[in-house]
C-alpha cells in the first residue's frame, strides 16, 4: 500500500456530507482547513473541483509566501479572486479542476502543468504558467528562480448545457443529441497560444481539451430513484479527472449560474472604454524566450504599478495640476477625460476603486451573462450529470457572491435552493451550515 494510499484509508468520514455555504468565496478555505486538522481530508494532494465564473487563481501580490504557514494570517490577506493559489503552495491542493459556463474564458481549455513556489528576489508566491491569466497580473517568473516548488495539475473544462428544441425533427433525435460529450477542440486552438519553450506544457491527449455537452427534457427531476438522467454520460465520455478513492472538496459559485460584472454598473460606457485603454494588456506572440516572457512580466508590473501610483495620488488631490502632471506619461493621456467624467457624475470620485475596476480590464472583460430560468436550469441540470459520474466529495463549499453583486441578488436564493437540491438527490441527507445568515441548520 502506497503512502497516500495509506493515508486515505485513515481518514476520518463525515456521517453526513458537510455543506458550507457562505458569501465571499474566499471565506471558505477556514472550513477545508478544518477538515484538514480534524484528518477528514489528507495534509496534501487534495484535489479541488470548482465549479465558478472566475478562475479565482491569482495571487495576492505583495503577499510574503510563509504567510500560508499562519493560517489565521493568511485568512485575512486572502480575497475572492486570490484565495486557492496559497493553498497550493502551502502543500495542500495538488490538481485543480476548473468547471466553467460558455461565457467565462479567462484561462485556456486543456491540462495544464506548472509550478508554485516562492520567488527567491521577492519572496512571494509566483508561478511558472505562461497563460495569459497570469502574465497579465505579473505573476510569472522562470523555473530557476522558484524554490519550495509544488507541481500543479490544473484541468480547465467548458460545461456547455443543450437545450433542446421544440420541434418534431428535433425531438426525434434527442435520445442521441442528448447525450453528453466532452469533444476536443481543435488542437491549433490551444498550440498558437502556447508561448515559448518553458510554458506549462499544455496537452493536448484525449482528455485535454473538452466540453461537456448536457440535455434537458421539459420536466427535469433530481430523484435519485429515476431510472435514468435525461442525459446519461457514457463511461468512456467523462473526464478521468478523479480516480476513486482521491480525497476531494466540491465548491460551486452561485455565480456559475448566472453571473454579472459589477463595475459595468458602477461606471459609463465611455468611462469603461477608458479603463480598458489604460489598463490593457498586450498579450505577447507565439514561441517566446524566457527572456521575452521576463521582458513581457516586467513591462507588466511597471505598468501596473504607475497606474497605482496615479490613482493613489488622485486620492490625495485631483486638481487639474495633478491630473495633468500624470496624463503626460506615455499611454496615460486617456485620465483627463475619465477623472472630468468621474467629476461630472459624483462630489468625490472613489478612485480606489476605479483603479480596482481597471484591473479586471486586462486582456478581457469579467464575465458577464445574466441567465434566464431556463439557462439556469440547463445548468443545474449539467451540474448534477457530471456529479452524478464523479465519486462523493469529502466536503462541500458554496459562495454565493451576491453581496458585491456577481451572482444576481435577485436569483441567489433560487439557484442555492437548486444545488441543495441536486447536492440532497445525489448524496442524501447534508449538514448544512448556512455560514453566511450566522445560523446553522440540519437539511
């Protein structure tokens, strides 16, 4: 018997699945660290699946690495789009399957393998990844200059829901078009994107790059009695992203279902315009050098930087003296027309958090797609397709992310009574903690 094989069998289980449903998503690493101590989970090798509009894989920047080695620390540095790379390099999760709707495509499709450890010039967490999701937040640094290095499987996986039709035709060939397929894309989609030698190594084998294709009759049912889904996976379809037995956390974002970008209400089309001016990214060509991708990081993080310092200056005094004094600096001459804007429509302008809305305006926009019921039904209906082929989680996570407005406040409740619901079909009875209400409550 293998170490983890042995580890595994000593784990503790839960007599009833434990569900933790909270608000900001990164308030739920506390409760998988939980079950880490109380050995319902391994130290190490967790796998983590995550169903969520956002990657939710950036880092905290200026954070020093050993901060994870204090975990009440580390709580408080962590935000909901930084919260799961530190626990990759505190040794925890070691594959990281993203589960991702139609319109989220923040990071490549495929398998991707690279490294975390701590920079040795800066002493904070960084990557070897040459995805464009992190060269745009300046997180990419060679392999030679990582140390306490910890290899990470990060599979990314489109879940595309089918809808059906209403007509004969098409109801005549349901039975087959139903059913669901993880269909590799074209393998030039992922190789031009592939940059320079030392990039991640993204495969490109049968399971590398796939989508999940799902059925929906006109009456759906999560009774763990029906005889069969609407849509049944085959075998030899689902992705061998966990074998049995491997200990693993469910998380959903409510946000999967139905997902909005905040700082397009907070800001005009034309302000919103000039934030992606300003903080755009120039995704860099094919077949880069390390050195080019050094090259490429650094112009990245001085760019970033400059934009901080402007605003933070702002904060200060936005007189036409010091707005002019920035303007004149190559690329930035865009801030004179967005700060009168600004001043037109509010006394004073929060440009803390204008500079945090320019930062999601990188080389893409945050998803946005507000989903009707019967989008939000497909999905659920995806969702418990998938689970209902994948082994039972050790643990749930839920984020609802309602309160800064990703997930529509209006929807939240009902689309968290629906995954209850599927979580209830698959899996009977939970312990649901309603994190985010402050009460606890037996499902």
């Amino acid at each position: 018997m293998t170490d983890s094989a042995g580890e595994r069998a000593r784990l503790r289980r839960y007599p009833e699945l434990p569900v933790w449903v909270v608000e900001d998503h990164q308030e739920v690493l506390p409760f998988i660290y939980r079950a880490i101590g109380s050995k319902h989970l391994p130290d190490s090798n967790i796998s983590f699946v995550h169903f969520d509009s956002h990657p939710d894989l950036l880092i905290p920047v200026n954070m020093p690495a050993d901060t994870v080695f204090d975990k009440e620390t580390l709580f408080g540095e962590l935000s909901i789009e930084n919260w799961i790379m530190p626990a990759v390099y505190a040794g925890h999760f070691s594959h990281v399957i993203w589960l991702h709707p139609t319109w989220a495509q923040q990071i490549r499709e495929g398998k991707h393998h690279f490294l975390v450890g701590k920079d040795t010039s800066t002493t904070t967490i960084r990557v070897t990844s040459t995805d464009h999701y992190f060269l745009s937040d300046g997180l990419y640094v060679t392999e030679d200059q990582l140390e306490n290095q910890k290899p990470l499987q990060l599979d990314v996986i489109m879940v595309k829901p089918y809808t059906l039709c209403n007509s004969q035709e098409e109801s005549d060939t349901v039975s087959s078009a139903k059913k669901p397929k993880l269909a590799r894309e074209d393998a030039g989609h992922t190789a031009s994107a592939n940059c320079g030698p030392h990039s991640e190594g993204l495969e490109k084998d049968t399971a590398a790059q796939r989508r999940l294709h799902t059925g929906l009759e006109p009456s759906c049912s999560y009774s763990p009695e029906s005889q069969e889904c609407p849509a049944v996976v085959s075998t030899g379809e689902i992705p061998d992203i966990l074998k049995k037995g491997d200990a693993f956390v469910l998380d959903i974002d409510l946000d999967f279902f139905s997902v909005k970008n905040p700082f397009k209400e907070m800001f005009t089309q034309e302000e919103y315009k000039i934030l992606q001016e300003l903080y755009q990214f120039k995704k860099p060509g094919a077949n880069l050098t390390e050195e080019d991708l050094v090259d490429c990081v650094d112009t990245r993080i001085h760019q970033l930087e400059d934009l901080e310092a402007t605003f933070a200056d702002l904060c200060d005094g936005d007189d036409e003296e010091t707005v002019q004094k920035w303007a004149s600096n190559p690329g930035m001459d865009a801030l004179v027309p967005l700060v009168q804007s600004l001043k037109k429509r509010m006394d004073v302008p929060d440009y803390e958090m204008v500079h945090q809305a320019g930062l999601t305006c990188d080389y893409s926009e945050l998803p946005h797609h507000i989903s009707t019921e019967q989008e939000i039904e497909c999905l659920i209906q995806s969702v418990c397709y998938l689970l209902k082929n994948l082994p039972k989680p050790t643990l749930v996570t839920i984020a609802r992310s309602s309160l800064d407005e990703y997930c529509p406040s209006e929807q939240v409740d009902t689309i968290q009574e629906k995954v209850l619901e599927v979580l209830r079909s698959l899996y009977g009875t939970l312990d649901l903690h309603l994190v985010y209400s402050a009460e606890s409550s037996p499902s």
